[in-house]
C-alpha cells in the first residue's frame, strides 16, 4: 500500500507536466495559423508540422531558475507524448528559439523582453497570495493563463477525486468534531470561535487552540498526523484558508481521505470539482 501511495505522488508532476505540455502545444499551434505577422501584439511564429515547440520557462521560482519545471515531450499519441512535440527549458540562451514564454505568477518580474511570441502566465495559488492576478494592467499582457481555475485556458485544478473509502467505519469513530486551524485568516477564525461556544470542536491548530497532538504544521509529517487523528472523527470543520473563485485546497481530500465528513466554508464553485452524488452534499 505504501509502494501504491508513493507511486501515485509521484506520477503527478509527471500527470501535470504530461497535460499542460499537450495543451499548450496544441493551442500554440492554432496560434501560429491564426494570427497574422500584421498583429500589434504577437508576431506569427514560422512553424513547421515536424518541428519541436519549445517553451521558454522566462521566470526564476523564488530567485532560481525553473529547473523542477524542464522537460521534452515526444511527437505521438502514447503515454509521456504529445500530439506535438515539446520542450520546456529555462535556459535564456535559447531565447531565439522559443515559440512562447511562461511567467510564473508568484515570481513575476521581470518580464519576457518581447511580444513577438505568447506569454503564458502559470500559477497554482490564489488571488489573495499572488497579488499580480489582481491587477488588471499585468494580467492583460499575457496571452494564456494556466491555473487552478477551471476558467483558465490551461486548468490545473489541486482537487482530485477523492477516494471514498472511510478506513474507520463512521460508527466506530470516537471522535465528534474535529479542526486544525493554524492559519490566521479572521473570518473562518472567528467562526470557529462562535462554533466553540455552542458544541464541542477538538481544536489542534495554533488558532483557538483546545487540544494537544498537532501544532506543528510545517513539519514534515504534519499532514499524515492530521489525517491520522481525522480517521477517529466523525466530522471535520473545513473552512479553505481563502474564499476565492474555484480555490479548493486540499483540506477537503484529508477529511474525504479520512472518512471525515467534511463541514465546508468554501467558494460555492466547489459543487464544480465535486463527482457525481458528491455534488450539493456539503453544507
């Protein structure tokens, strides 16, 4: 099982890189047969049917070069290929190469230095952590958006279909309520803290703490600690740390994981990521 598990974690980057290569090779694709050399803001890239798209990884990821994010996709239809072929660098040497340059949101400067092909921005964080996706003068430079929405020309969402298998029949949980607060975002805070006066929530977070076992977030194995401890609970309070259109955090797949039912505080575009008889079941 174990095996199973760490297979499956890493084949997502792989998944991820897999499905946003294909995407974005195809729509450069169409860009190059649509767009005129006449366009003010994008030059018609010469494309030939068997050449290779290369993507220009422009941005450094928190003042290194995107290396995490290199990678060649083969011409064909199997698994690991593309119906075009692909390569991300992040090498500027290649820059006369490239058929488009990706940005990524949260290192957003500087800049490519030209528009004569496409801009990608690419990020998977919300609105509220990346404060460029606000503004409305720096969005409107780029061409193509790859994120976690499911509006966006590339969507990446962070939920995946939960397994609904509960490793504790819901019966034979101990535990009524739990949450695990330990982000300091007011609204969900101070609900909690309204919660707490009326029923009995098991709090292990760092906000309104009640409840030993579980502060240190950032540990490494902070996560398998908190699922861990839902798998006894019967309910857990899942309020998302910020309520932006299609953020849906992970905090929803450790309850779900767990046999927990979730109580949710959440865009009301969750119902949107949510399979079949899932849909209008949280509250």
């Amino acid at each position: 099982m174990l095996v199973k598990q760490h297979a499956k974690r890493l084949s997502l980057p792989i998944f991820l890189f897999v499905a946003f290569s294909t995407i974005i090779g195809i729509t450069l694709l169409l860009l190059s047969l649509f767009f005129s050399d006449t366009s003010p803001n994008l030059t018609r890239v010469p494309y030939a049917t068997d050449e290779k798209i290369l993507l220009l990884f422009w941005s450094n990821l928190w003042g290194l070069p995107a290396k995490k994010s290199e990678g060649f996709l083969e011409k064909g239809i199997g698994k690991g290929q593309c119906p075009v072929a692909c390569e991300v660098t992040s090498n500027r040497d290649r820059i006369k190469q490239a058929h488009a340059f990706i940005v990524h949101a949260r290192d957003p400067y500087p800049l490519p230095p030209n528009k004569d092909i496409p801009w990608i921005l690419t990020t998977l964080e919300n609105p509220v952590y990346t404060p460029v996706l606000k503004n409305p003068e720096y969005m409107s430079q780029f061409h193509l958006l790859r994120s976690y929405r499911l509006d966006s020309d590339f969507p990446t969402p962070l939920f995946k279909k939960p397994n609904l298998n509960p490793p504790v029949p819901f019966k034979n949980k101990t535990g009524r309520i739990i949450a695990a607060f330990s982000n300091c975002e007011p609204v969900r805070t101070e609900y909690l803290r309204q919660l707490l006066r009326y029923i009995p929530v098991d709090s292990y977070g760092a906000r309104l703490h009640n409840k030993a076992g579980l502060v240190q977030r950032y540990k490494s194995d902070f996560k398998n600690m908190k699922s861990k401890l839902q798998k006894t609970y019967k309910f857990s309070i899942t309020f998302f740390n910020q309520d932006c259109n299609y953020f849906v955090d992970d905090q929803i797949l450790h309850a779900l994981y767990a046999g927990s039912v979730p109580i949710v505080m959440s865009t009301d575009k969750i119902y949107e990521f949510l399979p079949g008889n899932l849909k209008k079941r949280y509250h």
